[in-house]
C-alpha cells in the first residue's frame, strides 16, 4: 500500500468528514487520483460535488446576506469556492494524509498539491451525497466544513476570481497580461484533465491542473499570485 494511502479501518478521517459511509468504497473513490486509474478515480464524483457544492454555498448566501446583490453575491460564492478556500477545508480534513495516489505522483508532491486536493474535497462532497441521497444531511456537513471561514466573508466588490485578480495587478503596474496555454490534456470528455502553462513577463513560467481549462488557468493564476504575495512581503 503506498504510503498516505486511506485505509478502511481510518475512523480519524470519517471522524473529520463528520459522515460514517454506508458503502466505504465510495470514499475511497473520492480520494483516488487519475494517476492511479485513468478509469476508477475521483473525477466523475467531482463533477458531481462541484455542481452540489456551488449550490450549498450559494444557498448559505442567499439568506445570510438578504440585502446584497447578485453581484456581490456571485463573487462571495466564488470567492468560498475557488481552489484556495478548498485547499484550506482539505487542509482541515488532513486529506494528503489519506490521498491514494501512484507512485510517481506522491513522489512529485501530489499530496500537497492545491489542486488536487481541492478536487478531493469536491468528490467526497459528491460521494457524502451518492451514499446518502440527503441533501440537507449533506449541507450540514459541509457548513460545519465552513463554519471558521464564513465569518470571514464579506460582500465586497474586492472578491475576484484569481485570473481577474492577476489581470489588475499587471494592468495597475503597466505589464503585459499574462499568456495561457494548454500544454496537455488527459482523458476523453466530460472526464478531461487539464494542465495549462502561464507565462507573465519576468517571471518564471508556472503550471496548473484542473478539470477543465478554466479551472487549470484558476489554479495557476492563483499560483502565480501567491508567489507575487510572498515575493512583495
């Protein structure tokens, strides 16, 4: 078994997610990378927690905020949705812990990898549903996923999706925009992966990966933005 590798037996993670499997092999699907099986992996239950999760989140807003606009709102929704927010919920969950991946992948760092585990918290939303079939069951769990986060959240104009947010910084400091390119696509459709390149003048170039190619430009703005973050503090 590779190591990090989830186990039947691991009550500490069920314990986390806060939702005991009727069919724990679901759970196991939705922690299962492509590297792994290019067949039997987390994809399709992401697809379907994606759309569940946008969904919850969108709900939680509509009657938290009565006064706020549509606007405002879809960029709440995205701001709690995106690939860092995830990122953090998995962080939460301690799920690189438990990621199955191949060998190759876990020695590259898959387990740490934002975008993968961003994809996880989304497949075990959507295998929490698939066991369940109770959507009110399943907003529980995942508000209480939320639950440190969405005091946080504010309607204001400021909350952007990573590629909008990278756009106005080069603009501001008269720099090119940045140059997308899809350098490698996985898979046969709807069941795609992606990972797209971005190229910003002066710095080095940087990868992303995702489910479609909006979501692979996501994910390597957002990195690209962390680096201009951690390079400017």
């Amino acid at each position: 078994m590779i190591k990090g590798q989830f186990k039947v037996s691991d009550s500490r993670l069920l314990s986390r997610i806060g939702y005991q499997f009727k069919k724990i092999e679901l759970l196991q699907l939705a922690l299962t990378h492509r590297s792994v099986s290019h067949k039997h992996n987390y994809e399709r239950l992401e697809f379907l927690g994606d759309s569940l999760l946008g969904m919850i989140i969108a709900n939680y807003l509509y009657h938290a905020y009565p006064h706020e606009n549509e606007g405002r709102l879809t960029r709440m929704r995205a701001t709690l949705v995106r690939q860092e927010a995830l990122g953090k919920i998995a962080t939460d969950l301690k799920l690189s812990q438990s990621l199955i991946l191949s060998t190759g992948e876990l020695k590259s760092g898959g387990h740490h990898r934002e975008s993968i585990l961003a994809d996880t918290v989304e497949a075990i939303i959507g295998a929490i549903y698939t066991d369940s079939q109770d959507l009110k069951l399943l907003e529980s769990i995942v508000l209480k996923w939320y639950e440190p986060y969405l005091d946080h959240i504010e309607p204001t104009d400021q909350l952007k999706d990573p590629k909008s947010r990278l756009q106005e910084y080069l603009q501001a400091r008269k720099k090119p925009l940045p140059v997308y390119e899809v350098v490698d696509i996985q898979g046969d459709a709807p069941n795609q992966h992606f990972k797209v390149e971005c190229m910003v003048e002066g710095l080095p170039k940087c990868m992303g990966e995702g489910s479609s190619r909006r979501f692979a430009e996501q994910a390597v703005a957002a990195e690209i933005l962390k680096f201009l973050e951690q390079k400017s503090s």
